[in-house]
C-alpha cells in the first residue's frame, strides 16, 4: 500500500509540473528556431522549386520533407569501399559504380532518394594487415564499426518516416554486415519500417552472364583486380576513375581481352550494364518490401570484385 501511494504522489507531481510549465511552441528544423525565423518553422513553404537530385545530400531539408510528404518514401543506403583495384582503377571503385547505380535504381522506383554512399567498409585486418589492408591507399573499418555505422543511419531515416529503408553494397565485404543489420533491426521493429538487404544487386556473375548476350565477351584473365564489367560501370560515371584517355593514350585500355578503346562502344556497354544492374535490383527491391524484410539469400555463383 505505502509503495501505491507514493507511485501515485509521484505521479501527481510530475502532472503538476507539467501542467504549469509555459505552453511550448511549435517545434524547430532547419538548424535554427523557429520563434527567430518562419523558416525554421516544420510547416514553412519551401521557399524553392522542387529539386530533380534523388541524394540526400544534394537536397534542402525542406525538399527531403516535400519529396516524402510527395510519396518519395523509400530510401537506399548504398555502401562502397576504399580499396586497391590494379593499376588502372581508382581506390574508390565502388564509390564511382555506386554513384551512378544508386541513382538509375532510384529514378526507376520512381519513389526513392539514395542516403549518401558509405564510402568506408570493412576491407582486412587493419594490424597485421590483411586482405586490402596490404595495399596502400586502403582504409578498412572493424565489423562492428560498420554495423553501428549502418544501424545508426537506418535508425536516423526511420525517425524522419522514411517506410522502406534499403541496404545495397557493391562488394563482397559488406554483404554480411548489410544483412545482419536489415535482419537485426526488422526483428526489433516488425517490419515498420520495412530494413532490407538487397543482396541481388551484387551480381557480378549475372552482369558478366547478360553483357556477353550483348557482345562482351572476357578473354583470358589478366589476373587483376579488375574486369570490362567493373571498368565499364566507373567509366560510365567518370572515365577518368579507370584513367581512360591515358589508356587509350598508351595502348593500354584492355582489360581480360576486352579493348575498351572505341568509346562509343564502350559507352553502349556502359549504358547496358548499369540498366541491367538496375533492372534487377527494382526487381528484388520491390519483392523484398512486400516480404517486408530481406529476402533469403541466394546461391552465389563466384567471388565478386
């Protein structure tokens, strides 16, 4: 009884302070107050015309609102790497595919924005160095940094009412984590939002599979870190990320066979493979927001880049 009745004191007084501090404002956004300036106000009008830019990072924090309360209510966390890729290709391989893949996949959703790329993902042992770590240039998280990394910018996208929030890695370290994250969090919300990994854009060996229908057929393997699918994915984005005119330049813009030297060739295959990428990705995209969390993994052909 004596445990009832302070319970209830405590609760009295806590309603009473409550009820006598001042009436609060409306809240503030913008990075500033909105008692100092209307534009920090939730509801002021976008003092701007709409964005066309599908990155978060290109976009006003009114257009972010908007582009949401317009029905843009799913978001993709694409995770790219800083490792070494030959002599040809720059450290921020992923990073240059992702750039222009993210933005084909979110323009065919038609209701998507892409969250910016997490440029530094687990890459080897950081000391003694293993995998890419030997290689200079290379950054590598810890598996459990990347996982809080992931957890944090889903967790901050789900406060702001994003209902789809999708995982996408263009390399093979980051699949796991990806996973375990969409998993773990899909467990703890119950599916609202839907967190899926979408482990069907990481499909190299389908890439590859499609693109010789098209006529790109890989030679022998220069046993680099590199093939005309990849170099072909940077190059669409920015040749100068697989040194392309210095390639050219130098006789050297082959790769497993395959010359890249003709440029309007080179661009076709470009535009066909970031299709074919984007195409599939929709695909298990728009399967795994109605399964409401990530789909079961499928057979892995080979290795990836």
């Amino acid at each position: 009884m004596k445990r009832l009745m302070l319970a209830a004191l405590a609760l009295a007084a806590t309603t009473a302070s409550a009820q006598q501090r001042p009436p609060q404002g409306p809240p503030s956004m913008g990075g500033g107050q909105c008692a100092q300036n209307p534009y920090n106000c939730p509801d002021a009008p976008n003092p701007l015309p709409p964005n066309p830019s599908i990155w978060l990072e290109e976009l006003t924090w009114m257009d972010v609102r908007d582009a949401i309360k317009a029905g843009k209510t799913t978001i993709i966390i694409p995770t790219g790497g800083q490792e070494p890729n030959g002599p040809w290709l720059v450290t921020g391989k992923h990073n240059y595919v992702l750039h222009t893949n993210c933005e084909a996949i979110a323009r065919k959703l038609g209701n998507a924005l892409c969250a910016p790329i997490i440029k530094l993902v687990p890459e080897g042992n950081i000391e003694p160095a293993s995998g890419h770590m030997t290689s200079p240039g290379t950054i590598s998280l810890r598996e459990n940094t990347f996982r809080a990394v992931l957890t944090d910018v889903v967790a901050s996208l789900k406060q702001h009412g994003f209902k789809n929030i999708i995982l996408i890695g263009d390399s093979g370290g980051n699949q796991g984590g990806q996973r375990f994250v969409a998993d773990s969090l899909t467990k703890i919300w119950q599916g609202a939002p839907v967190v899926a990994h979408v482990q069907e854009y990481y499909d190299y060996a389908g890439a590859q599979a499609y693109m010789k229908t098209k006529g790109l057929v890989d030679g022998a393997s220069d046993n680099l870190h590199d093939d005309p699918v990849i170099a072909l994915n940077m190059f669409i984005d920015d040749p100068k990320s697989i040194r392309y005119d210095e390639r050219v330049k130098a006789g050297k813009a082959t790769i497993n066979g395959v010359s890249l030297a003709d440029r309007k060739k080179a661009t076709e295959w470009a535009k066909q493979i970031v299709e074919f990428r984007a195409t599939i990705t929709v695909e298990a995209i728009n399967k795994a927001i109605a399964n409401k969390g990530t789909l079961p993994a499928p057979p892995r052909q080979r290795p990836g880049t």
